[in-house]
C-alpha cells in the first residue's frame, strides 16, 4: 500500500478475515480505506485492521424496476471534509445503509450474473 492515500478494499464477506490479516501490517497513517464490502460495517473494518485510519463504507445499488441506480456512503468520524466527494454520492448513517441496498425492485443477480 505503500504511501497510496486511497485504498479500495473489495472482498466477499467470507474472505474479508484474509484480507485483514494480509493488509493489517502494512498499513501507513496516509491511508484512507473505502470500503464496497457488503454486511461489513465501518467499525468492523477498524477492529479488523486494527487501525484508526478514516475509512469510508460505500453501498452501490442497482434498481431494476425504476432503471436507476444510487451509491449510499458512509464517513468514519476520522475522514476529513476535504477528503469527501461532493455531489457524487447520498452521504447515510450507517445504520441506514441496509436502505440503499433494499432488496425491493432490485435484482442485482438478474442484472449481473456470475460467469
């Protein structure tokens, strides 16, 4: 990771523990982690890093009744205001962001299949 001051991290819920493991050593304070990790909240994230880093937690959604899509993100206490993105994403608590998500008029399987 290096001095990379973003750091997307991207794992199914069952490797996420893996991921953690690898990553957690190499950690450096100009990290910042996004996170696009389903049922993986924020604080999880920090106690399985082990770290105080700001991370941002971002939930995409893909409507198929309406033929729209959002993105609902969540900010850790850490991360600056000039580190967020203006005007590109629907900032939500994290206990909401189970509603971006919703499974109502989505069908994300359907959309997207595994191959």
């Amino acid at each position: 990771m290096g001095t990379a001051d973003q750091v997307f991290l991207a794992a199914r819920y069952y490797d996420v523990q893996s991921l953690a493991q690898r990553i957690k050593d190499k950690i450096r304070p100009e990290n910042h982690f996004t996170s696009i990790m389903a049922g993986i909240s924020i604080h999880q994230i920090k106690t399985m890093l082990n770290t105080a880093n700001p991370v941002a937690r971002l939930m995409p959604n893909t409507n198929d009744r309406l033929q729209h899509s959002m993105t609902g993100i969540t900010f850790s206490e850490s991360f600056a205001e000039r580190h967020k993105a203006e005007n590109s994403a629907l900032e939500v608590a994290e206990d909401m962001q189970q509603v971006t998500a919703c499974r109502k008029g989505t069908n994300a399987a359907r959309n997207y299949p595994n191959k």
